[in-house]
C-alpha cells in the first residue's frame, strides 16, 4: 500500500472513531493469520499520554500499525531506529507523528526549562500558547526525523516514504493534519 492509500486508510478509520461508528473487532479468528506476520500500512510517534491510543483512533486491527510511544511524541533516536526497521524490512510507506490536545508534557515543556532529557526536546513555537506548542511540536518532529535518518530521508525524497504530523483534539476525536513532507 503506498502512502497516500495508507493515510487515507487512517482518516477513514478516524471519522468512524468520531462518529461513533468503529468497526475493528479484532476477533480471535484473525490471529492465526497475524501470528504469522506483519505488513504495518504505518508507523506513529505516539505521545505516552493515557488518552492517546492509535488502533482506537484510527480505528485500525492489531498488525496495520507500527507504534512508538514517548512522552511529547518526541522523535528519539531510539524511536527513530524503530521506525527505520518497519520501513527499511515490513514495507510500511508512512509516518506520523502524532500529537494530541492537553498535552502535559507540552504544558510542561511551556511551563519549565528543561535542559536535558525528552522534555528539553519538546519544540516549542514562537507564540507560547499551548495548541500552538502542541502543533509545532508535531510539525518539528519531521525535521527532526530527516536529521536523524538518512535512510528515511532518501525514502521521502525518493518518493517512497511521506511523513505526516497531526493532532489529535481529545474531545471531538478529530485528527487534524499539520504538515506533510509530500502533498502528492
Ligand atoms: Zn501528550
């Protein structure tokens, strides 16, 4: 599946998690066949924030995502190898880094100044208010990618990979779109 299918795929997914209407039951008759293998249609930079849970908002069967959790949905060096190993060998084309409403660590981040550790990673925007933080943070995470990865840096700019940033709004369930490395 290439990326624009995948992301599709998900936005889908989140209008029937808004509506109230998912569908994924991941039934025990679908685990034999996931016992077997995977092919993750993404992988997502999650914050570790309870509320915040991909195959729920995407509504989206065990085995479609390739999830990292940190808090602030940092893009780590560590989380960035992960991803490096599902694109590089499950062939999955698109990476979001996935943001989210009330974000403690981003208030945290606002409200402190850390000097070390991932809440000193924590992009923060030149207007100190928090959606804004919450938004540019998410955004920061794909330069932060690009720097880290050399190979997924290739993918995107071979066309192979596209990197999203969204937020997801806690109260409606919405996942609004930020930024993305292709609009194709
Ligand atoms: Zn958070």
């Amino acid at each position: 599946m290439n990326s624009k299918e995948a992301l599709q795929t998900l936005l889908e997914g989140n209008a029937r998690y808004q509506a109230g209407e998912c569908k994924m039951m991941n039934l025990p008759s679908a685990r034999e066949e996931l016992s077997r293998g995977q092919a993750p249609i993404a992988a997502i930079i999650r914050c570790a924030d309870s509320r915040v849970a991909p195959e729920i908002v995407f509504d989206q069967p065990l085995g479609n995502l390739f999830v990292c959790g940190v808090a602030g949905n940092i893009p780590t060096q560590e989380i960035v190898e992960s991803i490096e190993y599902t694109v590089q060998h499950l062939g999955t084309t698109l990476v979001i880094v996935m943001g989210h409403s009330n974000c403690v660590a981003v208030t945290a981040a606002l409200q402190n100044e850390f000097v070390d550790g991932v809440f000193a990673q924590v992009a923060l925007s030149p207007i100190p208010e928090l959606d804004e933080c919450i938004a540019f943070n998410a955004e920061h995470g794909i330069a932060t990618i690009l720097n880290r990865s050399y190979v997924l840096e290739q993918k995107v700019q071979q066309g192979t990979l596209r990197i999203v940033a969204g937020v997801q709004d806690i109260a409606s369930g919405e996942f609004e779109l930020v930024a993305q490395t292709s609009t194709e």
